[in-house]
C-alpha cells in the first residue's frame, strides 16, 4: 500500500476538489527519471489464461485475458523433492518492475531450493482484461468493475493451483510474499494454498476509523522533525508563502524561476502537489542505502533534503530552501534540466490505482492535525466520494475491505484464527501507522523496525546494510524455514 498518484488525479485537481492530490498510492508515483535497472534479476516471462470474474457464473464472467508471470526455476530443487515454490503476490503496478525491488526472494531462494514465481495484478502492467487493450479496459466503471483485490486474490489462487498441477508438484509448500495489501489477505482466504505470509508494509488497518485519518501524515511530519527541528519549521511555514507568493502580481513567475519550472505557465496547486509528492515518497523511501525504487535517491534522502532545507548559504530564502530538497527528490541522478510539475508519464504502469482508490481501497490516510509538516485539513469522506462520482461514476463502498477480510480489533479477531503471518513494518514508512505492530499469537508474528521505511526487507541486500537490516531479514529467513519444515513434517503424517 505503499503509493502517489499524479497521473489521473493530479491532473483533474483543478476540475475538482483538492481530494486527488491527498491519496498516496500504496507504492507510489514515479518520476520520469525512474527505473535505471542497477539489480537486474533474469526469469522467464509466462501468460495465463486467466478468467474475467470468479464470482459469477452468467456469460460475460466467462471472458478471459492473459495474466503475465514470470518464472526462475534455477534453484528450485524440483517435483520430486516437493521443493517449495515462493510466489510474490504482485501490487499495482508492472510485474518486472516489483520483481527487480524484490531481491529477498532472490537471496533466499538457494537456501530452500525454491521456485521463484512473480504474479502481476489484474489490469496493471500487461495484465489487461479485454483483450489487452487499455483504451477498453480503463473505459468505465462497467469494465473496471474487474479491477478488486478479490478477483486479483483468485487469480493467483487459480494460477498457482494449475501451475503445480503442470509441473507436477501438487504437494510443494507455497510461500506468498507481499509488498502491500497481497500476502496477508491471501493467507487468510486460501490457507490451503498458501503455508504462510511474508506481507511487508501491509497497512491493512488504514481502513474506516482504526487508525485516526491524522497517523499518516504524522508519521511524515516525524521523520523529518526528527531530522531538524528547522527543516520542520521551514517546510510546515512554506505552504502559505507559497500561496501568498502565487497570489502576488508576478508571484507565479517567480515561483517558477525559484523551482526551475520548465513550462511557462504553473498553479499554486501543482507546486503544492509536487512538492508534497516528493515529501511524502522520501518518506517511504527513506531507505538506508541508495535506492532507485520510485526514483533514484541517496541514502537516508529526508536526512539529505533537511540538509538541504538547513543549508547555511541558502540564508532566510525559503523558496532557495524547498528548491534544493526538491533537488534531491527529482535530480539525484543529476538529470534533470527543469521540472516538469504535471509530469503524468507512468513508467511503471500504477495508472489505475485511482479507481481502487474510489471503490473499495478507502483509505483515510489524509489528515492533517496542528502539528502536522502539511497545512491542517480534515480527512473528509464527501470529497472523496465526490471526486469519485466525477471521474468514474462510482460509489466507494468504505466498509467492503472490513467486511471481507478483517480490520477491527485485529488481535482478537486473529489470536485464535489465522497462522503463519509475518507483518514487516518500519518505522519511518508513513503506512506503517496502518500496519500490524505487535504479535497477535506464537505463529502471527510482528517484525518492526524502527529504522525502516516501505518494504525495506524486500530489497535486494547490499554490502552497507545496517545490522538491524540484516538481522530482519534473517529472521524473516528463519521463520519460514520453520514453517517449511512443519510443513513436511505434517506432510509425512497427515
Ligand atoms: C534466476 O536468477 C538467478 C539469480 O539472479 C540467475 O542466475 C538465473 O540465471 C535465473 N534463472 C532463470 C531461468 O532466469
Ligand atoms: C463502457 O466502456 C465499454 C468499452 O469501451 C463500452 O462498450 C460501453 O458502452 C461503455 N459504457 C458506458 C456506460 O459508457
Ligand atoms: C499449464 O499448462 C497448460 C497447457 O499447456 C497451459 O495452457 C497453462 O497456461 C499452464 N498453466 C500455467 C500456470 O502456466
Ligand atoms: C531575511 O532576513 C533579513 C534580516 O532578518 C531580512 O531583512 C530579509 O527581508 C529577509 N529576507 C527574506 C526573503 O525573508
Ligand atoms: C540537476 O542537477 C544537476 C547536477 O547537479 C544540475 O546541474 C541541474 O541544474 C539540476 N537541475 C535542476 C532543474 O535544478
Ligand atoms: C494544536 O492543538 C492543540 C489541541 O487542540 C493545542 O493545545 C495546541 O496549542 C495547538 N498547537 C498549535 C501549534 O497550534
Ligand atoms: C466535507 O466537505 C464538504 C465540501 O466538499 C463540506 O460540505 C462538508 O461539511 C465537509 N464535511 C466535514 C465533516 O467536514
Ligand atoms: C514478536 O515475537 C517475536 C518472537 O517470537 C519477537 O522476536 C518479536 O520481537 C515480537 N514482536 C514484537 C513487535 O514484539
């Protein structure tokens, strides 16, 4: 769940309410600049035929469409040994693009034999219902009702059930892996599928009231108070110099010559929504190594843009200020000749987020309070179900996720139902305030680390990994050896 969202919703902002610029993305929004393949991770590339709706059985539900996956059998131990198949349940976005963020599989894979699988999501990436035509699929709410986290949920059920059979492996332990909502709610829907759940960052408790609207954003606002007590300062004061200067006579034109705006033309808003963007995904990303995840970044990049915020030279200029943390979030790679507010290229094919966003994923992540480093605002569910009635004609159902999966008073709901989960969640990842903190029971453990920001332990390792870091990722290990191995036990027995 980790995620922001330019694309369709940036620019409707000014058509209409100031709800789109509000809804971070699981993963996230990308900039141009993204996606230089430093790690790069071989398999195969495979398409299953995959069926429009699992839960109704008239006509239309019978239509098809090529599911992408992709495969790397090199250190599986085989069918005869029952070797363990490792499947990451992909997040909205291109498949290849998850796999080569998900270096932990990769690593792990030779310690267990495993077969490693990548399943991409429905209706991202090249996973496109209706012939594979996104101009069809995207249409309307008619064709984008196939667009749920429950159909997404029975076509890897689907999937992985006909890919043992084809490979003749029936029995294998199948271990899913989630960054984002995938790995936790599949464990507890196909228990007989999957063994266990490793889900990274998943903030399965940002729905309705169960985290207070205000978490998210605080969150945000702590990661970089803690860097400065001045980058705070600076940045929470900026939103209204910010709008006094657009509202002045040539203000916009200064603000563009600050900022270094490529277009002649730039709103208030825009320069609100880039920079907020870049906040918020440094945030996520607040990853202790270089990373090129959403952009490529240095390590600790909020630790890099209050230094750049608390730079000396820059004296009381505010806007000189913001300009070089904006810097660091969009230039790292040094690239960059002008920004371009309204970017809406999507490199990783995030686009329809937003009509999750509007139907079940509502996720009260946007509130401000006083403290906040963004301008106070309450998180107001009319806008968002007006936002969504303008731009799909849809009405968002807020209590389906709830109602389905689980939520509410997580501890008790789960302490004597559910096993093999393993909630992953660092600190300084703004979902983390939605995620799953403490252990629910001796098989439903919670991993926090204090220093981690968005699915840190799914990366691939590097030499400069902090000891905490590896030390997660080795008990993660541990654990699902463990889960493995009473699975043969049981095997052998039942
Ligand atoms: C699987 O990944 C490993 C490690 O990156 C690589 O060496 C191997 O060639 C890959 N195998 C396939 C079939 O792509
Ligand atoms: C929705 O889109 C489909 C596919 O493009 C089209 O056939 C259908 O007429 C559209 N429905 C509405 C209500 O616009
Ligand atoms: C299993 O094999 C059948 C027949 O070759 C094929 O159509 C199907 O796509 C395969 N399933 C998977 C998951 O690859
Ligand atoms: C910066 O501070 C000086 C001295 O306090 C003041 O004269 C000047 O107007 C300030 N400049 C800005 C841009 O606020
Ligand atoms: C991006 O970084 C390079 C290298 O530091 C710099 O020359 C360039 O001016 C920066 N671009 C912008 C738009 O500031
Ligand atoms: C924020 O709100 C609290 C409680 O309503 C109040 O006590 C405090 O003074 C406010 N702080 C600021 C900076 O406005
Ligand atoms: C939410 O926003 C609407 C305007 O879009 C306003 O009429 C309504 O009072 C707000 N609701 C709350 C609870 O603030
Ligand atoms: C959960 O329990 C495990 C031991 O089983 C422990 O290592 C871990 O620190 C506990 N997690 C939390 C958040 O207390």
């Amino acid at each position: 769940m980790a995620i922001p969202f330019l694309f369709l919703l940036f620019s409707l902002l000014s058509l209409s309410s100031s709800e789109a610029k509000v809804i971070p993305r699981f993963p996230s929004k990308l900039s141009a600049s993204a996606s230089v393949n430093t790690n790069h991770r071989p398999f195969k590339t495979k398409y299953f035929t995959q069926i429009l709706d699992h839960f109704n059985f008239n006509p239309q539900s019978y239509q098809t469409f090529q599911q992408k996956y992709l495969i790397n059998d090199s250190f599986w131990g085989g069918a005869t040994k029952n070797s363990p198949i490792f499947v990451y349940t992909g997040n909205e976005g291109d498949i290849d693009w998850f796999a080569q963020n998900t270096g932990f599989m990769f690593e792990i894979a030779p310690r267990f034999k495993a077969l490693l699988v990548f399943l991409e999501h429905r209706f991202y990436g090249k996973s496109i219902p209706f012939g594979g035509d996104k101009k069809i699929a995207y249409s309307n709410a008619s064709t984008l009702g196939y667009l749920s986290s429950t159909q997404a949920l029975a076509d890897y059920a689907t999937l992985i059930i006909d890919l043992k059979k084809n490979l003749s492996t029936i029995d294998s332990p199948v271990v899913v892996f989630g960054g984002s909502y995938g790995g936790t709610w599949f464990r507890l829907k196909y228990p007989h599928v999957a063994i266990g759940a490793l889900a990274s960052s998943a903030p399965i408790l940002n729905f309705e009231n169960i985290v207070s609207p205000y978490t998210f954003n605080a969150i945000v606002t702590k990661d970089f108070r803690s860097e400065s007590e001045n980058c705070y300062k600076v940045i929470k004061g900026s939103w209204q110099k910010i709008e006094e200067k657009a509202s002045q006579h040539g203000g916009l034109k200064q603000l563009r010559k600050s900022f270094r705006i490529c277009k002649n033309y730039i709103s208030g808003n825009a320069l609100h929504g880039w920079l907020y963007t870049a906040y918020i995904y440094a945030a996520m990303t607040d990853y202790p190594t270089p990373s090129n995840f959403l952009s490529p970044l240095p390590a600790h990049p909020v630790k890099q843009m209050c230094k750049a915020i608390d730079d000396p030279t820059t004296g009381n200029d505010t806007f000189a200020k913001l300009y070089g943390a904006a810097n660091i979030y969009y230039n790292y790679s040094g690239s960059a000749t002008c920004f371009d507010l309204d970017d809406d290229s999507d490199p990783h094919g995030l686009g329809e987020w937003s009509w999750q966003a509007c139907t079940e994923m509502i996720m009260p992540t946007s509130g401000n309070n006083n403290e906040s480093i963004f301008p106070a605002s309450e998180w107001n569910y009319t806008n968002r179900a007006n936002f969504c009635k303008y731009v799909f004609d849809a009405q968002p159902r807020p209590n389906w996720i709830t109602t389905h999966f689980v939520g509410h008073n997580i501890q008790r709901a789960l302490k004597r139902f559910g096993s093999n989960i393993i909630f992953f969640n660092g600190l300084r990842d703004p979902w983390s305030g939605g995620g799953v903190l403490k252990n629910v029971s001796k098989t439903i453990i919670a991993i926090v680390a204090e220093e981690g920001a968005h699915h840190v332990d799914l990366r691939f390792s590097t030499s400069e990994d902090p000891k905490w870091l590896q030390d997660v990722r080795k008990t993660e290990a541990n654990i699902i050896a463990n889960w493995i191995s009473q699975y043969y036990h049981d095997l052998a027995h039942l």
